[in-house]
C-alpha cells in the first residue's frame, strides 16, 4: 500500500508584501487535492504572514528578504509529500486553476508542469524583454523553446527538486530550474491555465522590479552556460 508521502500534494507560496492578496491565494489552495500549504514569507513589511496564518497556511517566516528561490528552498525541510506545487502569492482566487499541474505530475504524463498564463495576462512592457532573454538562454543550453519561461506555477516531484539543488536565490530561480531539469533529461510539459495574477504597471518601483528580473536572469543563464556547451 502507498504511504501517505506518495498519495498528497504540497503547495508551497512564495511571498513578499502580499497582504492584499495572499487569503484568497490560500483559499484557492486549500480547493486543491493537497494536504499542506505552506506560505514562506520572503521578510515582508506588511502582514501577509499573520493573514496567511489565519487564512489556514503554515508559514514559515524568513528573518529578511532573501529572494525567490531561496524562500521556495527554505520550504523544503517542511513539505512531507511526494509531489511540490509551487504558486506565487498573487494568484487570488485562481490559484485552484494549477489543480491541472498537479495531475499532469501525478500521472506520470510529465516530471515538471509548467502553466501558461491566458494570453490577456502575459506580461508586457519590460518583462517582455526578460521572457525573451529567457527563452533565448534555454534554447541555447537545451535545445527547448518554452512559451513561458518565467512562470512561477510548476509542479514536481519533490525528489527530483531537490535532485536540483542548489538552485538561484532570486529571480533566476525558475529559469535555473528548467535548464538543470530539462539537462538531467526530465520530461517538462507546458500547461495552458486560466490563470490571474498582478501585472507591474510602468512606475519606477514596476521599472525597477524587472530591470532586477532581467539581471537576475542574465546572471544566471551566464553561469550556467560557462559549465555548460550550447546545444546545437
């Protein structure tokens, strides 16, 4: 018979000054078949840790802002289940949509469901640059073209997460992941969901935010390419 670690699902949410929209993030959440939801919250300023916590999360609370991807590793002593979803914070009330991730994961269709976001809530402006260079630097090192290469709604196998760490502490996580994942031959399927979730606007605190994206990622896709050759 299959123990409990092989039968549940692990949200796992990221979250930084995320007061606005972290409840129905969580209620969206506890919609899914899963057995724990865990909010990290990223050293935020607002109260997003004590609304998750009454909202029905575990949360665990870093001491500073430390990035993305180091919330989401901070995560993984906690989670007691075979297969992670990891959701940002600002879904709301759609976050019950990434149920589809989760299948695809627990039927062995894929190793690694990635949602794509309807075209209306793609990012634009800035970030557009940011996908691109994305996008460009997996193909380079894998030989995959990813439609959304950004995106933070992904469900795996927890071994085979922790297979690949360590990975980026900031925004270059998910592009880290996805090279590391699809270089160790993992099977990574991209999900099309009605998913919402907060668009930056054209302020200097929404400029500023993906000029930090877009280093972030460069960064990261030049230090995987000096260990790794281009795929041609």
């Amino acid at each position: 018979m299959k123990g409990l670690d092989d039968l549940t699902a692990c949200v796992v949410i990221p979250a930084y000054n995320e007061a606005l929209t972290i409840v129905q993030t969580v209620q969206a959440a506890a919609k899914l078949p899963v057995h724990q939801i865990i909010v990290v919250d990223d050293g935020s300023r607002d109260a997003t840790a004590e609304l998750a916590r009454r909202a029905g999360a575990q949360v665990l609370q870093l001491d500073r802002n430390r990035g993305k991807g180091a919330a989401i590793q901070a995560a993984l002593p906690w989670v007691k289940s075979r297969v992670v979803l990891l959701a940002d914070a600002d879904l709301g009330a759609s976050a019950d949509q990434t149920r589809e991730l989760l299948l695809a994961v627990q039927s062995g269709r894929c190793d690694m469901a990635v949602a794509v976001f309807a075209r209306q809530q793609r990012p634009g402006g800035g970030l557009g640059l940011t996908v691109g260079l994305a996008r460009w630097g997996i193909l380079h090192l894998t030989g995959r073209e990813l439609e959304a290469p950004l995106s933070g709604q992904r469900a795996l196998c927890r071994a085979a997460l922790e297979r690949l760490l360590p990975l980026p502490a900031d925004f270059g996580f998910e592009v880290g992941l996805t090279v590391k994942a699809l270089q160790a031959g993992l099977r990574v399927e991209e999900v099309p969901l009605a998913l919402e979730h907060r668009v930056t606007g054209r302020t200097v605190r929404d400029v500023w935010h993906r000029g930090r994206q877009f280093y972030h990622v460069g960064r990261v896709l030049m230090t995987l390419r000096a260990f790794t050759p281009a795929v041609r």
